[in-house]
C-alpha cells in the first residue's frame, strides 16, 4: 500500500492492477481525488470529536479549504483551536464547589499552563471525577435513611 490513507492507498493499489495499465489515471488526478476524500473524512471525524471552536473551524475548511488547508490543519492547526476549547471547559469546571477535587484540580491547571490543561482534560478530570464520586458515594453510606446508607456501601465495595 502507498500510505496510511485508505482511499490514496486503494487508489494506489488499484493504478498498480494490471500491471500498471491505471497509473497514469492516479498521477494525473486520481491521487489528489484519493487524497481529498480521505482529508475529508478525517475532518468530517474531527468535528464529531473536538471541542465547539475545532469543529467549527474543521467545518469551514471541510465546506471551502483547499486540500493544503487541509493539511495544515490536519498536521497541527487543530491543536492550538483545541487547547482555546480545553481551556474553556477547565475553566468552567473551575468555578464548581470548592470542596470537589475536579473543581481543585481544574483550578491548579489553569494555572500550570497549556500543558497542564491538555494533561488535565485528557486524563485528570476523569480521575478527579471518580474521586469525587467516591467521596459521594461515603457521604450516602452515613445516611440515616437505611435502604440509601446499604446502597452506598454496596457501591463502595
């Protein structure tokens, strides 16, 4: 296969069929229509799965980029809209009870920095989610109402 695209690599592989006879075909456009398609569907992925301000602007290249836009933003233009979409979440997960460890943490990575808040999003919140689950979940196993305090404890173990 020509590379890690899948329409550029069964394009490829089939203007290589019969002994090359669609080869022409490929360098003369049946590459870049190859090449197109599979950006296209890696922006179409990105919308679906990147903050609001990503998806927007893979939406606007995805309707009118050229396929240099495309790469580009493919490569590495998404990660700068990215961090402006983290930073937006941790900061709204900032201002939450103060008691809540998502809330702490999110508060120490805006203030550690850009890396900070793509470590914080990526794994850390969901970390401190479970920790403040489970401080919940103790909270309930000393209810005085006994059918919650038992099904507290049972989520605990």
């Amino acid at each position: 296969m020509l590379g890690p695209l899948p329409n550029v690599a069964a394009a490829g592989a089939e203007a290589l069929a019969d002994h090359g006879a669609g080869l022409g075909d490929f360098v003369e456009g049946g590459y870049e229509q190859a090449q197109q398609a599979d950006l296209e569907r890696i922006l179409a992925f990105l919308v679906k799965v990147t903050g609001e301000t990503t998806g927007q602007e893979a939406m606007r290249i995805l309707q009118g980029g050229d396929v240099d836009e495309m790469i580009t933003f493919i490569d590495s233009g998404w990660e700068s809209f990215q961090l402006e979409d983290d930073r937006v979440e941790v900061t709204a997960l900032s201002q939450g009870d103060p008691h809540d460890v998502v809330t702490q943490w999110a508060q120490e990575a805006l203030a550690g920095g850009d890396h900070a808040i793509t470590e914080f999003v990526s794994a850390g919140q969901l970390e401190a989610q479970i920790h403040d689950q489970r401080r919940a979940l103790y909270e309930l196993a000393a209810s005085p109402l006994p059918s919650v305090a038992a099904g507290a404890h049972h989520a605990l173990t």
